[in-house]
C-alpha cells in the first residue's frame, strides 16, 4: 500500500491511483450506503472523496492511517450530503440501515456457496443495526477494532462488546441450520 501511495504523491501516477481507488472504492461505497441509503449519492460521495484526495496527493505522508482516514471523510461527506437534502443525519448508528452488497465474479463457486451465503447474509441481517456496521468493518473489510472505533467515534471496548454481542447473535441464529 505505501508503495502506491508514494507513486501517487511523489510521481502522480494516476495508475497507482487507478489501483488504490479499485483498492477502497466497494468498501468506502457500501459505508456511505449506510447512511445515505442511495446508491447514487453514496457512489458520488466517495468519488468526491477520492477526487479530493487526489488534488491533496503532495500531502498523503501526512496521513497516518490512510484507511481510517478515507472512511472518516466518507463517514463525514454523507453526513454533510445528508445536512444538505435536509434530512436529519443519525444520532445513533441504531437508526442506520445496513445492507450488504456481493458481486460474484465465478459462477461455480457462488452456485456452491449460494445457500450458505444466503442464510448467513439473513443471520446478518437480522442484528441489530450497530452490531451489523461494527461486524462488517472488522470481518468484512478486514478494519482493526481500534480503527473501527475512530471511525465510528466509540471506544474500542464498544467495538469489541458488540462484536461478541454479533457474534453470539450470529452463532445462535445459524446453529438450528447446522445441527
């Protein structure tokens, strides 16, 4: 990662950039989805994200942690998309709505896990809202539970008590399916 992002500030390479943008862009999209719940405007919003970052590329060695970085400017543009068409922006991530977004690129195999797939996106989605954005950033996008927690603004023992509390959830709504 810190290869591309020295291509990208040092020599504006824009296929480093092409690259680092295919890298993020899904996992960005679905966080803005959260809270915007429009796949246009969530789509818009980490395109003006990345946009931005592109134009402020002399300065990525200021970031310390790129990725908690862009999920708090995405975080930060929905919330100001959301001001801006007069909504009420959540106070409590308990009022998001978390969906879940898959693209399969081999046939074979999403034919197999199919039905797997399937009963473990309903556990998933049967969680409560905070739990289902906190399980997604740490299992799905691969984020630690102290980026989690800076992104979300909570402390990481909230990230890891309602992680257990996911987990647990999960663990109770699949094991009828399993045993």
């Amino acid at each position: 990662m810190q290869v591309l992002l020295d291509r990208i500030q040092f020599h504006s390479d824009q296929k480093a950039f092409k690259q680092f943008y295919q890298n993020f862009f899904f996992k960005l999209y679905q966080f803005s989805y959260f809270y915007v719940s429009s796949k246009e405007s969530a789509e818009e919003l980490v395109n003006d994200v990345m946009l931005g970052l592109w134009k402020k590329r002399s300065t990525l060695n200021t970031i310390s942690n790129i990725e908690v970085y862009l999920y708090v400017a995405v975080k930060n543009a929905s919330f100001n998309y959301l001001r801006s068409q007069k909504r009420l922006v959540p106070l409590s991530m308990d009022d998001l709505n978390v969906d879940h977004f898959y693209f399969a690129t081999n046939p074979e195999l999403t034919l197999i896990n199919s039905e797997l797939r399937m009963q473990l996106h309903e556990a998933i989605d049967q969680l409560p809202p905070r739990c289902k954005i906190i399980f997604k950033l740490i299992k799905e996008d691969g984020l630690s539970y102290k980026d989690v927690a800076s992104i979300l603004g909570i402390s990481p023992k909230t990230v890891d008590s309602q992680l257990c509390l996911a987990l647990k959830k999960l663990a109770s709504l699949l094991q009828p399916i399993y045993y």
